[in-house]
C-alpha cells in the first residue's frame, strides 16, 4: 500500500467503474443512477484537491494495477472518508482493513478526532465501517426527478 501523487490519478478508472457497478447492483432506491458525473471529471476533482493540500489517496496494487483505494479529505474540521473500494476479487482479504488502518492512521496525525463517511443505502461496506465504531449519524433522503 502507498498513497499516490496527483499524476497518477487516472490509475483509479477502473476501481470507479466497478464502485458504480457495485452501487447500481446494491443500491435500495437509485440502482442505475451511478456514476453521478463522469469518471474524467471526478478524477480531475481528485488531482486538484491533492494539488490543494487537503486530501490524500493510498492505493493498494497487485499484478500492476490498483486493486483498491482509498481517498481522504481534511480541509477542515472533521476527517471525511470520500471513497473506499476493493474490487470484489481483492475483497475478504485485508484490503479494507489495511485502507481503513491507514486513514484513521492519517486522520489521527492531523489531529482530526471526527470522520464522516457516506455511504449509500444497500451497500454491505457499511459493516466495516461499523467494525471501526462508525454510528448512524444522519439519514440523508433524496428526490431525484
């Protein structure tokens, strides 16, 4: 596991399609709703909040690819775990748990006490996250027209 550089952002791709993938199979109530934008643009939000100073990603490779990844944000006061994914064959092997050991590793270091994490509604990760003492904190509800 390393965190990566700006520059290697698009290394990424191929663990988005497989978030939205996921998303639109488990998702109770927006199941073919994702990607909510284009995985270009996404990426290039990544570059530039790295580029800012406020966010990190660690990745985990096997067999020269990006298996799993990790992107973080601490521009303010509270930690936010913006995403978390191991591609489903990676997955019950550690992967998570080392990602996770390494934001709340990170977190930890900038002093920041409380994370958030969004997670959308059907999605079995949640278990991790509690495993880590996560709590329900808010339910968000959406319209979408």
């Amino acid at each position: 596991m390393r965190e990566i550089e700006a520059k290697e952002v698009y290394r990424l791709n191929n663990c988005l399609q497989a978030l939205a993938d996921h998303h639109n199979r488990v998702s109770v109530n927006f199941k073919g709703c994702y990607p909510k934008r284009p995985f270009e643009e996404t990426l290039s939000h990544f570059t530039s909040d790295i580029n800012a100073g406020n966010s990190s990603i660690a990745v985990i490779e096997a067999e020269d690819r990006v298996v799993g990844f990790c992107k973080i944000n601490y521009g303010s006061d509270v930690g936010v775990i913006e995403y978390l994914i191991v591609l489903e064959e990676y997955r019950g092997k550690g992967c998570g748990a080392q990602l996770m050991e390494w934001a709340l590793n990170r977190f930890n270091e900038l002093g920041l006490h409380d994370v958030d994490v969004k997670v959308a509604d059907g999605n079995d990760a949640i278990s991790l996250y509690e495993k880590y003492g996560f709590k329900m904190n808010a339910h968000i509800l959406r319209l979408s027209r």
